[in-house]
C-alpha cells in the first residue's frame, strides 16, 4: 500500500495507548475503515484488523485473521509486518491455550535475518515455552536476548543463558 494510507494507519494506532478501554469498539471501527480501502485479499488489511482485536484483548478473534494475513503473503508483502504477525500470532496462540504451535512458528525465526524484532521473538518464545512447562529454556532465551543491552557482565549471563540449556557433563 502507498505511504499516506501506512501514515494512516500509524495515525490511528499512535491514539490506542490513551484510548479508554470502554472506546475498543471504536478503535477497531477506524481501523476496519482503514483496511476496508485496501482489495478484500490484502494481508495488510487482514493484518492490521488482527492487531486491533489482539490489543483490545481478543486474541481468540485475531488468532485466525493473523493465519489469513500470513497466508496470503503478508512476509513478502512486507517481511517486517510479516514476522510482527508471527510474533503477535504465538502470543495470542499462547493466550487462548496452544503455545506449543506458537513454539513451532517462532522457532524458524530465531534463524532469521537479524532485526530490531529479535528480543520480541525470544521473550515470546520463551512465554510460550513457560506455558509449556519449559522454564529453563525460556529463561535461558530471555537472558540470552538481554545480554547483549548490559552495560557490564554480557559474556557471563550469555554464557549463564547457554548453561541453562547445555546438558551437564
């Protein structure tokens, strides 16, 4: 889509944070308008209806918008959003009881090209392995992700997030 509609579109998200939780209605109103100027097959338009009922608290409603988006090409449409739907779509796989397939999504991303959404990949892989009773892997994902922003002690929580998950000798 061109810039003025993804100006929009950022327009409308930047007044969610003060919105009160009473007007989610007419959040998701404006954000329906602005995905019903795109063609019906948009995984933009799929995309961004997902994030609004993800943030007004309805996981159970984005969960299968987020798979449509995907599946018709959000990633090449745009890589960035793309792997924000995978990210957003294993939390709300985790929320409504199914982390283990938000594990399976998210995991191929921990080998992809390096962004600025990398620790949003590990903290929700790690929620969704706690889910799973997998603590130590979590755990040992966030410290991992957290590391590198220390001012002091990276390579000893590094190599503490690795001990974590390395089997003992």
């Amino acid at each position: 889509m061109d810039q003025d509609w993804e100006d929009r579109v950022a327009a409308v998200w930047a007044t969610f944070e003060a919105r009160p939780e009473a007007d989610a209605d007419a959040f998701r109103a404006a954000v329906d308008a602005l995905a019903d100027e795109l063609p019906a097959d948009s995984p933009l338009g799929l995309f961004e209806r997902a994030c609004a009922w993800d943030s007004t608290g309805h996981s159970d409603r984005a969960v299968p918008l987020y798979r449509e988006a995907l599946a018709r090409g959000l990633g090449e449409v745009s890589p960035y959003k793309g792997r924000r739907a995978k990210i957003q779509l294993s939390s709300s796989l985790r929320n409504t009881g199914h982390p283990e397939e938000g594990v399976k999504l998210l995991c191929p991303e921990l080998l992809a090209p390096s962004d600025e959404l990398d620790d949003a990949v590990r903290a929700t892989l790690a929620l969704c392995l706690s889910s799973m009773g997998r603590d130590r892997e979590g755990l040992s994902l966030v410290l991992g992700a957290l590391a590198p922003h220390l001012p002091r002690y990276q390579r000893s929580m590094a190599a503490y997030a690795r001990a974590l998950v390395e089997p003992e000798d």
